[in-house]
C-alpha cells in the first residue's frame, strides 16, 4: 500500500471539505460509542477483564519466542506449515511461491489488515492472480479501489447512494431496473455475487485474531459467513498474521474474546468465532487439503523492549479510533496508511518510520479517550509523546517548529523571566485583538490561524488572577 502519511495535512483539508465523507463519519459516533458502552455496563466484570486480558498479552510478550517456537510445533504436528516473512516483500513473494506451486489464478479473502499491509491485491494482479475480498466492506472499497478507513468497519466513509451506484455500475450482468434503494437489498445481491467465487477459488486467505500456542490454532472473529466459506471451500487455506497475534491456551484466548467484541461493536461476541487447525483430515468431508501460515515480522520485533511494545497488546477492536475526535473530524484515509487513528499514530512510525509518519504522533488532542476505552489498557497518548520527542530529537521538524519550542524551552527555564515577559505579552495582545477579541491572523501562529480564530488572552496570567483572587502566596517558584 502507498505510503502517503507525510501529506497528512492535505488530506485533512480535503477529508473536511467532503461532503459524504462527513455525512458518512457522523456513523461512527452514533455506531459504536453507545453501544461499546452499553455492553461495558452491562458486565460488572469487564474492566477485571481489561486488566486479565493486559497481563495475559504481557506475559505472552516477554515469552513471545517460546510461544512462537510452540505453535509452530502444533502447527506442524497438524499437517500445516509456518512460513516466518522478515518483511511485506518476504512476505509476498512467500505468497506467490504457495500460488505458483499451486497454479492458482483466483484468491478468496476474508478481512486481513495484514494483507494491506503488505500490499497483496495489487502484488497478486501484477502476477495474474485475481484477488476477491468476501467481507461486504472489504467487496465494497475494492469496487472503488480504495483502502479501508476502519480496520473493523473498512467501508465506514461510504453512503449507502454511493454503494448502489457502485453496484450498479460493476454488476453490469443483473437486471438494470432491480430495486437497490434498501440495505438489504444491497447486502443480498453482494451475497449472490460472492457465493460464485467461494467454489470457484484455488487458495483462500483469512487473517487471524489470535494464533494459539497450546493448539497451533488460528481464529477468527467475524460479523459475516464469509470468513468461514473462504477457508472451508477453497483447496489451500493460508493465514496471514503478524507475530504478536500469538497466545499461550485457548482459555487464555477465552477471555481477551469477552472485551473484544464489546469494545469493538458493542456485541456480547461476534457472530461467528471460527478456529481453524491445520488442513482437513481423512476423515472431514470439508477443509483445505493445505494450511500454510505466514507470520509477519515488518518491524515488530524491534518494538520488543522498548517503550512501544505495549502497542503490540493491540487487539486491533478500533475502539481507539471509535472515540477519536480528530478521526470523527477527517476519517481514516486522511492517515495515508493501513492504521488509521491512535493505534496508527503509534503503530506507524513504529512500522515505516518516523520518518515518513511523523505527522500522525502530531494529529492528536491528547484528550486521552483512547486511553479510556482501550479493552488492553494501551498507554497511546504515552506513547504519541515519545514519537513526538524522537521527531524532535532527529531533526525531524521544521525549522521554524523547533526554534519555538527552543525559545519556549529558553523562558521556561527560567520562571521569573517567563511570569515577566508573559505579564507584559498578555495585556498588549489582548488590546491588538480588538473589540472581537479574536486574531484572524497572528505570527508564528499561522498553522492555527489559517483555519480558525484564535481566541484572545483575557489580559491577566493565570498566576495574577490566582494572586488576586487571595489563594496566592506570592511564592512563585
């Protein structure tokens, strides 16, 4: 997938002057913050839960080597096989090895991030490989040719009128005059369409939620059928999962899935919670006659031990991005890559660089509602901070950003000369605002002002009217 991350700013500005994108957006508000906090409520365990399901992935984390080692034994005992990719080319060319071998020319696909991630739809199209995304908003963005803006709802910028123009104009073999002006509707004749393909696939692809040590299991957690077709009906069934998608039992797997789907879509569980062990047996009447996994480092192992690897406890439930209000403001495609939202301002730079991702640590209130709703009690906010402090520490930031913060750095260090020339700063700036007291433009405040207002000081420091409303001491260290 391209990375566009560096253009976050013009994204924005066209994601705010869109008029369905906004229409669309206003879903994820009224969608899922309600209900995730409904279910919350309505378990008086769940926040014990949050706090299980964090250790577990800790534990899991700083044994990461030892589980691998073990689930890639069960998984071999099963008949399977587990194939380590360093990186999304390794990854890929893994991919087209296993098609190749197996002369395929078409490929079902449940939901897999990773498989975004590593960029597999076009890869396959460049090889003669046609790929079919089965989950309804994954078939959609893919009629558009477009990424996901969600990574649990990938069609979440997209207005029904869009989808049925979509429709109309891809499914040219169905009778014009048919009647698309309902969900149902639409929803009905993408199953029919998707049906044909399940039979018809060489290879299915599903990516995983959780990879079991203690079974070599795969498991997936969907709202749809789809899932479940994709790796019953097609002869070769492979996993796409990166390494920390990794647990140590089934019972430990147990209770992350009881605040996965509540803190995802507000659902008890999800519909269907699918674990899949190695090719079929002799003596199963459906399966895939081979099972291959392909496990995605891409950087994560350099996470480990540092002060990002609690990002790699992600559960990938979007509960961040569901109470985000800079993702409710420009959606997920304004973050230019696979992870949009909070998750994505860590998980980004930790993946591509800092470099290249510097921008989205930045795209942050720091309102710390991510934080608030994380079912693994991720510290994202933390961990934006951090990125923010390497973007600095290597020169990342534009000159004039740095200057400020170095004279900022320079009065802060010293208080009485801070109080002194911000005593004097605040009066005058309020006298220059005007009756409207209001700056539609100010210098070095542009990157504000541009867009917006910026509010007046009301004339006195925070310290003055702390003095002279008597709490003060007059000790103002």
């Amino acid at each position: 997938m391209q990375i566009t991350s560096p253009t976050f700013k013009a994204n924005t500005v066209k994601a705010l002057a869109d008029v369905d994108l906004q229409r669309a957006l206003r879903h994820v508000e009224t969608g899922f913050i309600g209900k995730r906090q409904k279910a919350a409520d309505a378990l008086p365990e769940f926040d014990a839960l949050r706090d299980n399901a964090k250790a577990i992935k800790e534990h899991t984390l700083q044994h990461l080597d030892l589980y691998i080692e073990a689930y890639v034994a069960k998984v071999e005992a099963s008949g399977g096989k587990v194939h380590f990719a360093e990186d999304a080319d390794h990854a890929r060319r893994i991919f087209l090895d296993i098609a190749k071998r197996r002369k395929a020319k078409t490929v079902t696909k449940g939901k897999t991030m990773i498989s975004e991630e590593i960029g597999l739809n076009a890869f396959l199209e460049e090889h003669g490989i046609t790929p079919v995304e089965t989950d309804l908003g994954e078939y959609i963005i893919q009629l558009r040719g477009e990424h996901p803006s969600h990574i649990i709802a990938p069609a979440i910028h997209v207005n029904r009128d869009q989808v049925e123009a979509d429709f109309r104009k891809t499914h040219v073999d169905l009778d014009p005059q048919r009647d698309l002006t309902r969900p149902e509707t639409l929803l009905s004749e993408a199953r029919e369409i998707l049906r044909r393909k399940y039979g018809e696939a060489d290879i299915g692809v599903t990516g995983a939620n959780f990879l079991i040590a203690e079974t070599g299991t795969s498991v997936i957690v969907t709202n749809e059928g789809n899932g479940d077709l994709t790796q019953l009906l097609g002869k070769c069934h492979v996993v796409l999962a990166s390494i920390e998608k990794l647990m140590p039992t089934l019972e430990d797997t147990a209770q992350i899935l009881r605040v996965l789907a509540r803190s995802a879509t507000g659902q008890e569980m999800s519909v269907y919670t699918t674990l899949s062990t190695g090719p079929k047996r002799a003596e199963d009447e459906d399966g895939p006659d081979e099972y291959h996994v392909i496990l995605l480092d891409n950087g994560r192992s350099n996470m480990l031990g540092t002060e990002f690897e609690d990002m790699l406890r992600c559960i990938r439930c979007g509960a961040c991005m569901n109470h985000c209000p800079v993702y409710h403001a420009v959606g997920g495609h304004s973050y230019g890559w696979v992870y949009p939202g909070p998750m994505g301002a860590v998980l980004t730079p930790s993946l591509i660089g800092v470099d290249k991702a510097g921008h989205l640590p930045n795209a942050s209130t720091f309102c710390g509602r991510c934080e608030s709703v994380c079912p693994m009690r991720i510290p994202l906010p933390k961990m934006m901070r951090h990125w923010r402090e390497k973007e600095f520490e290597s020169h990342l930031q534009p000159q004039a950003v740095r200057t400020g913060l170095n004279l900022w750095a320079y009065f802060a260090r010293r208080p009485k000369l801070y109080r002194t020339v911000v005593s004097f700063a605040m009066p005058l700036l309020k006298l220059l605002a005007g009756r409207k007291r209001r700056f539609r433009m100010l210098p070095l405040a542009s990157g504000w002002t541009k867009w917006r207002d910026m509010p007046a000081p009301e004339g006195r420091t925070f310290m003055q009217a702390y003095a002279q409303s008597g709490h003060g001491h007059g000790d103002e260290r």
